[in-house]
C-alpha cells in the first residue's frame, strides 16, 4: 500500500470536486428535496462533484470501490474502497455559508486509512491517516494535533442541530450539553476539522452514514483524538458517534450518553 501515492490521489479528487462545486456557490441553483416529509436538499454541484471524483477513481484505480452519498456503492468488497460525500452541509452551501465541505475517505479492508476535508471556498484542506494529520490553506501547511481538555466544564461541544437526534438520543446528548462551557451548532463536517485543530473538543452526533465520517475518522484520530460510536465501537458506518479531542474527554462523554 503507497499511503504517500493516494494521498496525493486524493489531492486530485479535491481538485476535481472543487472545480465542479464552486461555479454553484452563492449562485442562483436549482435545489432539490430527495425525501418526502424533510427536508434533504441536493444540487446539481453535489452530483457533478460526485460524477468528477468516480471518474477519476475509474480511469486511475479500477479495483477500487466507490460509496458515494448521490450515486451508491460500486465494488463495495474490494478491498481499497473510496467513501464520497460531495458536500457535506448541503444546506450551508445553498444558504451561501462556508461550513461545508467535499469528504474523501477512503477504506482498506473496513478500516479507515485516509480522509480529506476539502473547503474550496476558503481554499482550506484538512487531512489525515490515523497516525498524522495535517492542513493546508491560507494559513499555510502545518501539522494539526488536537487539545488537552479533560473536563466537560471546559469543552466546546458541536452538533448539526439538537432537533435531529430521537427522544432517547435528545435526552442522552443533553445530559452532555448541559455541563460543556460552549454548545454550536450547524457547522458540519467543519466542526469536527476545528476538533482535530484544537479549535474545540467535541461533536456528537446520531443518524449518520458512512459517507459522513469516513473522511473525517483519519483526521481526528490522526491529530491525536478519538472517533467512536456512543457505545464505544467502530464508527466507520456511521449512526450514533462521538469525536472528542482529548481521550480523557472521549471516556467521560461516552458515560453521559450511556447512563440510566
């Protein structure tokens, strides 16, 4: 495996979904619902981002599998499988707010091995491979590396929106919120970037799919924190996860959300 070889693949992915999305932002679009009875915006930008990446993936690794949010899964048991979601914060984008973001995430054998958080507006990129993470943008190109917050009293918590976890989900992510120092919400997959930056410490959130934090998992855990589910497992499918900072945190998070 040439971890260096597709990183600089997904480099080109970036470049790809970039180049499709941002002649779409805060320009007039044609906005789409995909389910009845909520509201799931898409754009043609999500599906042009989505086209470019397979494209790519197709002509340079044709073994490879491919889960992408718009158009499904292609070879999903191979063994390197990449996990696209062309904009994560969908509604951000069409609200013209820069808090979402293009994900590449790319599997080998289940695992999480690569991910990439793409902000082409700001001309922002946050990577990782579990073992380093890594930004590049108009800040120049540096190491990331989470920060030390062992207590709740001191953290800054994030989620897309309190009123998208269940009742059970609603009271257990409260018992959370009502000890942290500072709650936000809204900000996506930028959120969980400012964890692995040591900008903030905390994300939790429920209802997930893979293609919503494969490409973020190898960020946080590669500056240093922990990606799980809320009972402590794998979050490369998605559901119920916790991205925290600091381990200390992760473990006393994970009692909140889990106790009677």
């Amino acid at each position: 495996m040439d971890l260096e070889s597709l990183t600089a693949f997904a480099d080109r992915l970036a470049d790809a979904a970039s180049d499709s999305i941002m002649p779409y932002f805060r320009a007039s679009m044609d906005i789409e619902n995909k389910r009845s009875g909520a509201f799931d915006p898409v754009t043609a930008a999500d599906r042009d981002a989505e086209t470019a990446m397979r494209r790519l993936i197709v002509a340079e690794y044709p073994d490879h599998g491919i889960v992408g949010e718009e158009y499904g899964a292609e070879r999903e048991g191979a063994d390197f499988v990449w996990v696209l979601d062309p904009i994560d914060g969908t509604r951000a984008f069409i609200t013209g707010l820069p808090v979402w973001g293009t994900l590449i995430g790319l599997l080998h054998q289940g695992r999480p091995i690569l991910g990439m958080m793409v902000q082409p507006f700001t001309g922002e990129r946050y990577a990782g491979n579990g073992a380093h993470a890594w930004y590049t943008g108009p800040g120049g190109a540096r190491s990331i590396t989470t920060r030390s917050c062992e207590s709740l009293g001191e953290a800054v918590l994030f989620t897309t929106s309190p009123y998208l976890f269940s009742d059970d989900e609603a009271r257990a992510y409260r018992r959370v919120e009502q000890s942290v120092r500072l709650a936000r919400y809204g900000c996506d997959c930028y959120a969980y970037c400012m964890v692995g930056s040591g900008h903030a410490d905390l994300v939790i959130e429920a209802g997930l799919q893979s293609y919503d934090v494969v490409g973020l998992i190898p960020i946080i855990e590669g500056a240093g924190g922990c990606f799980t589910s809320w009972s402590d497992g794998p979050a490369a499918a998605g559901g119920q996860i916790v991205a925290s900072g600091d381990p200390r945190l992760h473990e006393t998070v994970l009692e909140r959300l889990n106790a009677d």
